[in-house]
C-alpha cells in the first residue's frame, strides 16, 4: 500500500491498526466488540504477525475473519 511507504514503523502501526480496527469490528458480534483494540493489538505485534501479512488480512475478508476467531479464542481462554 502506497501510503505506508516512507512512514516510520510507528506511523505504520497507527495507520494499519485504523483499518484493522474497523474490519474486526465488523466481523464481530456485539457483545464481542469490546475486544476489538486488544484483537487489533495481536494484528498489529510484529512479533506475530509481519506488516505483509497484516496488508494479506486486510485484503483477504475470508482470512481476516478466521484470524480473528483465532484470537478471540486465546483471549476468551485467557480470561476463564
């Protein structure tokens, strides 16, 4: 994506989160939706996930919602 290019790694991570947050949103339900900045935090970790497969999430609504799933789970069974 041309508006990442030449921006800082913090700038990166700010624009990326705004787009994720607003696609986590949507895939959730609800009463899931207060787990939207903690989601869009583990996206956006570099240590898990790399900014080209963050871009793939973006694009790919089929992926995104799997991953997300995946990650309300572990957080799910962290709090329980």
């Amino acid at each position: 994506m041309k508006d990442l290019e030449g921006k800082s790694e913090e700038e990166r991570k700010t624009t990326l989160g705004n787009r994720l947050f607003y696609k986590i949103e949507a895939v959730l339900a609800e009463d899931q939706k207060k787990f939207v900045p903690k989601i869009a935090g583990m996206l956006l970790d570099t240590e898990l996930f790399q900014t080209e497969e963050v871009l793939k999430l973006l694009e790919d609504p089929k992926e995104l919602k799997e991953t997300v799933t995946e990650a309300l789970e572990m957080i799910q069974e962290q709090t329980a």
